[in-house]
C-alpha cells in the first residue's frame, strides 16, 4: 500500500499543492463507498462519472488529500493536475519501481483469468504474491493493483485487457513486467480493433514492451507466433502447448475435473484440474511455463494448479436438484464460446443451450452468431434456447427474458444439463441465481 507524503506526490504527479504543509497519507482511493479515512483521494472523471462532485463526501469520509483536475472547495490540502486519470497512473508507476517484486503480466483473447488464478495458486505456495482482483484488468484497474503493493510481495501478476492498440503498451509502462504472457488471440472484440491483424499486433504489445532481460512466454500452436516472435522485445521466448517446452499428454476429461500429465525438461507431473473443458489445459500450461521459468519446484507446480478452483461465472458448474447448470455467463466471445459447446456435449443425458448475444464483434457479427449457432446444432444439443437482439441469428428458440426462459426450464428440462453463456451485457448471471435460489428455497 503506498505509504507517503502529499508534497511527494505532488512532485510525482507534476502537480500544484494548496497547501506547503507536509502530510502524510496511507493509500489511494478513487471511491467513496470504500474506505476512504486516512487515505489519498484521486478524483477521476469519465464518461459516466465524475469523482470531482464527491469531493466533500471524501472530506467528511476522512481523506487526507485531494488530486483533481477542476477547482473544488476543500478544507483539506488540493493538488491541482492537468489530467487526475494520468496522475493516477503516474502514482501507481512511481510506487512499482519503488518496489522489486518479480511482475508478470498476463494477456489474451480468452484464458487470461483463469490461467492468473492457477499461476497465483502456484506462487503462493513459495512466497508473498499480489495479483489482479477480479476483472480490475484496464487502464484503471492495473494502477489500482500496482498500489497494492508493498515490501513483503515477491511476484506480481498483473492482468490486462483491451479493447484497443496501445491500451496494453499504456499498462506495460505503468507495470514494467519482467515477464510477459500471451494465452491466445482470437475474434474477441474484434469490432474495437477493426482487424485480426490490429487485434493480434495489440495483444503482442506485452512483449514488445519487454526490457532484453525479460521473458515473453507465447502458445507454440497459435498461428500469431511468429508476429509475436517478431514483435518481442527480448530474446528469452518460451513457448507452451503442443511441441513447446510445456506440454500436456493423456488428457481425460470427467464431469467435475480434468486429469492430464504436464510434461516438461524431462519431468512429468500427473494433474488433476479441479475445472472441467479443455481449454483450462492449456490455461494450466501457460501458468506452468511461467512458473517453471521462475524456477518453482514440481511439487508447488502440481500443488498450486490442483488446488485452483474454478471462478464464479467461468464453466463452473453448479449440480442442482432439478439440473446441473454449467454457468458460463460471465463474458461469451466465438472462441470461448466453442469451449463451451464442446465441454457440455461431453455430459450424458439432455443437454440445453441457453445463449445470449456476443458483443464487439463488429462487421462479422451477424456470421459469427450464425456460426456459432451451427457449431451448437452439430455438437449433440437437444436444445438451443437464445436472448438478445443478436442472438437470433442463431437460429434457435428465441425469447424476449430472462423471466421467459427460466418458465421454460423449469417446465421442460428437468433432469437435462443446462449451459448458461453470454456477453456480460446479457446479465444472464441473473438466469443462473433465479435457478439456484428457486432450487434452495424450500
């Protein structure tokens, strides 16, 4: 957590302080339905909000200090900046290279959370580690991590997302990895990027920004490789999956795990996955590259990657006393979406879609849909039942609600299996939790 005064910060942020008096302040917040007592209180602006109109409610909260960058009345000291969203970042990269943890940063069209957690698993097991917190993986969410971090934190992992070129060169030079991991890339957002091309040249800004002494680590069967390669910004690439250096073999999938052996210098560890569908393998083996590469032993390796459980929202499956759902409505892409497909078409008995609409997609959106909607028609589904404006496309049985679709499983398919996956947009998280709480009500 930083630790320091305002007159330092207001050199850090180049920024004009009301008061000469030096104060110090434990923290940064940039909302006051945190905790705010004691701390700094930067007042971001965006689209949607405008932190600056809270200012008097930090003050009576506690704060300490103000960063803004229009004129507010204050009782306490104000530094005056010309941009609070860049002043933000600029305190967070101050703190990083305040600090020496090893930093790893994470990106990719799909995998990049669950392969966080697996990693986080791991580097715990060996000492101290911060790592990104839920989804706080964008041009805010990175500072706000990086300000987490204190003396004792040997590794940093360091998620991030992007919906445009140049957000991810924007982390890495608040961040400073040492090293950098890219799970894949594929037509997610592709609507922001304009073109696969934009989108994988974006995604491989992770390692473009690599200092010489650092290590990219990339798939060894994705097809961007060799741009990747190209792009990198060292020499030290260590490649995972099929012929790569981490490997997988005798993979079994079962309905609540996955077991495979990880394959690497020689060495073969037995692993089960406590995440059911194929791609977590390769999830594991990107965590596995990494860790390997920081020279973890085998046994916190296995120990780390079988004790990760599966986050909220993300194929986790929930067996209830009428259905067993598969909930995978936290996001949806074309990719992440076959994943799903494939994983429920391994379950026994009826097997029900429940799909909403994929977002950023942009031109290609109409087709995509269409095709995910034939992939789900030739994978053994009994029934596809979709929500969204862009969800008819494929071509299943639509409907307007949430309230609609759940009369439907309730009165139709009972005993089925039932996936559950959408852009985050389609809430239908709320879909899952009406089910859960109608099946634990008495």
């Amino acid at each position: 957590m930083l630790s320091t005064d305002i007159q330092t910060i207001a050199k850090v942020v180049d920024g004009k302080s009301t008061s000469s008096e030096v104060k110090m302040f434990n923290g940064v917040c940039t909302d006051t339905r945190t905790e705010v007592n004691g701390k700094l209180f930067i007042a971001l602006e965006g689209l949607n909000f405008d932190a600056h109109n809270f200012s008097k409610q930090a003050i009576d909260l506690g704060a300490r200090a103000i960063i803004a960058h229009k004129q507010i009345d204050s009782s306490i000291p104000v530094i005056q900046v010309k941009n609070t969203e860049k002043a933000f970042q600029d305190i967070a990269s101050w703190h990083r290279q305040s600090h020496s943890p090893v930093v790893i940063a994470i990106t990719g069209s799909n995998g990049k959370t669950s392969t966080k957690n697996m990693l986080y698993s791991i580097l715990s097991h060996r000492a101290s580690t911060l790592s990104t917190k839920g989804n706080l993986n964008n041009h805010l969410g990175v500072p706000l991590t990086l300000l987490d971090l204190e003396e004792h934190h040997e590794f940093c992992i360091i998620e991030m997302g992007a919906n445009h070129q140049h957000e991810i060169a924007l982390l890495c030079s608040i961040a400073r990895p040492n090293i950098s991991l890219i799970t894949n890339a594929n037509n997610a957002h592709l609507g922001e990027f304009g073109s696969e091309e934009n989108l994988v040249k974006a995604k491989g800004e992770i390692i473009e920004s690599l200092s010489n002494k650092g290590t990219a680590i990339i798939n060894n069967s994705s097809p961007h490789k060799k741009t990747w390669e190209e792009m990198s910004g060292t020499k030290s690439i260590r490649f995972f999956g099929d012929g790569g250096s981490v490997s997988a073999s005798n993979i079994k999938e079962f309905k609540t795990h996955t077991n495979f052996n990880l394959n690497f210098s020689g060495q073969s560890l037995s692993i089960k996955l406590s995440m059911i569908g194929l791609h977590q393998v390769n999830n594991a083996l990107a965590a596995a590259c990494c860790a390997i590469e920081l020279g973890i032993e085998p046994e916190l390796i296995k120990k780390g990657l079988e004790n990760t459980q599966p986050e909220k929202g993300r194929l986790e499956l929930l067996e209830l006393e009428s259905f067993k759902i598969l909930d995978d409505s936290y996001n949806a892409n074309p990719e992440s979406m076959k994943s799903a497909i494939d994983t429920i078409s391994n379950f026994a008995g009826e097997k029900v879609l429940v799909l909403g609409s994929m977002g950023e997609l942009g031109k290609d959106s109409k087709k995509l849909h269409q095709e995910i909607g034939d992939y789900a028609r030739q994978s053994n589904i009994h029934q596809l039942l979709t929500i969204g404006e862009d969800a008819k496309e494929y071509q299943g049985t639509h409907y307007d609600d949430i309230a609609s679709i759940y009369e439907v499983i309730k009165n139709n398919h009972k005993g089925s299996t039932i996936l559950i996956k959408g852009s985050r947009m389609m809430g239908l998280n709320e879909l899952v939790d009406i089910l859960v709480n109608t099946a634990n009500s008495p």
